[in-house]
C-alpha cells in the first residue's frame, strides 16, 4: 500500500488535517461521512473540488479532522488541505490545481472589536438629544 500524505488546511478560525491514502474515494471528517458533515450542497462541492479537478473522485481516501470557525470556513479549510495532500501525492497535479486557485490560503480574518467603538468599525449610535 501506498505511504500516507497529511497536509493542514486553514481558512479564518478552522483548521483542517487531511490524511490522504489510495482507495475508492471515501471521505470521512470526524468520524463522519462527509455528505452528513456538511448537509448544504455548495459546502459538499467544496469539498469535492479539488478531487474533481484532478478527475480522481474515486481514487483517494481521506480522513480528516477539523476544528474551529463554522461550516464554511470548515468546508473552505478542507479543500485547501486535500488540494496541498494531492499535491504532495502526486507533483503532476499541482498545475491544474494551481490554475483553479485550490493552492491559495485566503488570508481574510474577523478584524478585532477596537474600544470606542460597537464592533470593529460600528460606532456607538449617535443621539442629539
């Protein structure tokens, strides 16, 4: 059998560790199948994509876990992290991955609350009597 590939996957608050093995295309995140994880449809193709980009939707098998942030960010992490295993499992890929943007972390953070003011940016309300 082939050696494992593990990569990390982070998107705002989630991080994601994907195990990467040879198999029949079975994804598991936390111990379940990840149509169940992830019941929205859009959430469930992104984590397909980087599969479906390298036409191998039954190739892989994938176990990860993730922790932090909500369902997309979750979803999003995911697919970094399949995208970088992939990579590492097979350095012809990365060209087509490359090309749809599956390589790029997305750096957009929740900008701190300052004092002052309501949220980051909201100002109290403002009142002239």
């Amino acid at each position: 059998m082939e050696k494992q590939k593990n990569a990390v996957g982070r998107r705002k608050e989630a991080v994601a560790r994907v195990y990467l093995t040879k198999g029949t295309g079975d994804i598991k995140v936390n111990d379940k199948e990840y149509k169940a994880y992830f019941p929205l449809i859009y959430l469930q193709n992104q984590v397909e994509l980087p599969l479906k980009t390298i036409e191998g939707t039954d190739q892989y098998d994938i176990v990860i876990n993730v922790q932090g942030g909500g369902p997309k960010g979750q979803a999003e992490a995911i697919k970094l992290g399949i995208a970088r295993a992939l990579c590492e499992a097979n350095a012809d890929f990365r060209p087509a991955l490359k090309k749809q943007g599956l390589l790029r972390r997305d750096p957009r953070v929740v900008e701190r609350k300052k004092f002052g003011k309501a949220k980051a940016r909201r100002s109290f309300q403002f009142s002239k009597r």
